[in-house]
C-alpha cells in the first residue's frame, strides 16, 4: 500500500501541471474563437463607391 502512495505523490505534480496546461489551453482556443466570430460578424463601415 506504501507503494501507491509513493507512485501518487510522484505523478501527481504532473499530473496536475497537465491539467492546468489543457485548462489554460483550452481558455486560449475559446478566446481565439470568440474574437474570429465577433471579428466576422462586425459590420463593415467602409461605404461603398458612388454608382454612376
């Protein structure tokens, strides 16, 4: 049982490290996204060449 304990508290930190990594990984891919889509959606204020 000692056993799993030391194999835990080896492999925890980076464990942990790893998960924080995803979660700050995945908050930046959100971001990205949210910014695209807003980018894309924003209407165009350039006016358009007078017609002849």
């Amino acid at each position: 049982m000692s056993d799993l304990f030391v194999l835990l508290r080896e492999t925890l930190p980076e464990f942990l490290g790893s998960l924080a990594a995803a979660v700050v990984t995945t908050a930046a891919a959100a971001a990205l996204r949210a910014a695209r889509r807003a980018r894309h959606t924003e209407p165009t204020t350039a006016e358009p060449p007078p017609q002849e």
